[in-house]
C-alpha cells in the first residue's frame, strides 16, 4: 500500500508542473479591485436672501384714542336761600354823609358819591372804616350791594361789621382778595375767628366784580348770605345789638378800592 503512494506522488508532482507552465504561457488579466462609489448628485445650497418688509396693511378702521374728559369743577348751586323777611325798618342809599363817616387821609379815603361809599387805600399798611349814625337794632336781615374795583394782594379785605359796641367790639364779616370770607368776633381789640377763611362760589377771586350780600341776625344765630346763597352759620351771645360799619384794609402792596351802596334793614322771622 505505501508502495502505491509513492508511485502516484512522482505523477501528480509532474502534472502541477505542467499546468504552471501552461499558466505562464497564458495572458494573464489582472482585474482591480475597486469599489466604485455610488455617484453623489450634488444639492444645491439656498442662497440666503433677506427677511422681505412687510407691507402696510391697510386698516380700514383705525381705533381711535379714548380721550379723557377734562375735569369740571362741582358747581355750587345758586338758589334763594335767603330767610323769611318782614317789612322793611330801614333804608339807606348812601346820599346823606352825616349817616356815614367820610375822610381823606393818608391812611385811606371814606369817600359819599352817586349813591355809595367808597373806601379806598392806595398803597399804604393800613386799616379804614366808616361806621354809621343810622338807628340801632338786634334782630334783622341786613342787606348791602358791593362793588370791588381794586383788590390784588390776597391779604388784604374788606367787609362789614355789625351789632357794632364801638370801635374795638363788633361782629364782622371779611373777604379777602381770594374771594375767600371770615367771621370774626372783634373784642376788646382782640380778633376772635368764629368761621375761617373759606371759599363760596358767589365771590370771585381778585376785581372787578359786583355781588350782594346779606345777614339774618336773631338772637345769637347768626346767617350769612351772598347772592341769595347762604355761606355760613355761626352762634355767638358777644353782641345782642349795635350799629354798623364799612371795612377796608391793605397790606400795602397794592391799591385796594371797594364801593358799598343800598343798605337795607328788613324784619326777619
């Protein structure tokens, strides 16, 4: 058996020699191996372009801005308030000087003419009056026209006094330049405010300017009225009766000119 297999080694040795040799006669073709990549079709980068503007949009009803009311000023109502009167006790139409005192001074003038009495302080620091010989009396509705001219610097007043004692006690009624009043009881020469410096809606501030005024004096009750309008109400028992005077006064940096005409005395109830 092994003879065998050394016999057939010699033969098969010979017949792989063979084919090489017929091998190297043979073209021989060398295929490269390479892989062909799959073609990649280009794609196309977006060129950036700008964000385009907007165009109006037409609108074709706009809203329109709410405007906001201007303030109005609470009015004072204007009614007839005035108390309920009698008769008449007295009338004075500022046509007889010995019912009133007149003057010139430097202080201020006290001046009788067509139908008033005008007080007038140029541009002195002073304080006039012009107080009545008329006939006395406790209870009353007290009314009296007035007429501001000249009235500029808001210190200065003028008024009324009444149940007037003498020079140093007396109620008085005040308006200032503002357009503001005060009552006052003045006592012994002392200045005792019985209702402040207020506003009223009759008086205006500064002049010209004509109003009528009015007081109801009954006991100690006291009524104060502007153009029919009452404006305050106090109670005082200083004074029970007295006469009555005409005021003026000026802090000296202005000229202050108010007229007083048809001054009346009427019953009240």
């Amino acid at each position: 058996m092994s003879d065998m297999r050394n016999q057939k080694l010699p033969v098969l040795i010979i017949i792989f020699i063979a084919l090489l040799t017929l091998a190297g006669c043979a073209e021989i073709r060398v295929q490269p191996i390479v892989d062909t990549p799959t073609p990649v079709t280009p794609t196309a980068t977006p060129v950036p372009t700008s964000t385009p503007v907007p165009t109006n949009t037409v609108v074709w009803f706009p809203a329109t801005p709410t405007t906001r009311p201007m303030r109005t000023p609470t009015p004072f109502p204007i009614i007839n308030e005035l108390p309920e009167t009698g008769g008449l006790i007295m009338a004075d139409n500022f046509s007889n000087e010995s019912h009133w005192q007149t003057y010139r001074s430097s202080m201020g003038n006290a001046v009788m003419s067509n139908n008033e009495l005008t007080l007038a302080i140029q541009k002195s620091n002073s304080t006039i009056a012009s107080f009545s010989s008329l006939p006395q009396y406790g209870d009353y509705f007290l009314h009296v026209d007035v007429s501001l001219s000249l009235c500029t610097w808001n210190e200065d007043w003028y008024g009324i006094a009444f149940r007037v004692a003498d020079s140093e006690n007396q109620y008085r009624w005040l308006f200032n330049c503002l357009g503001q009043t005060r009552v006052d009881r003045f006592y012994r020469g002392r200045t005792y405010t019985l209702a402040d410096w207020d506003i009223n809606g009759v008086v205006k501030p500064s002049a010209p300017q004509k109003f009528s005024i009015g007081i109801a004096a009954r006991g100690s009750e006291l009524r104060f009225y502007g153009n029919n309008k009452l404006l305050a109400t106090v109670e005082d028992t200083a004074f029970t009766a007295g006469g009555y005077g005409l005021l003026a006064s000026s802090a000296g940096y202005g000229p202050l000119t108010v007229s007083f005409s048809n001054f009346t005395l009427s019953e009240i109830y």
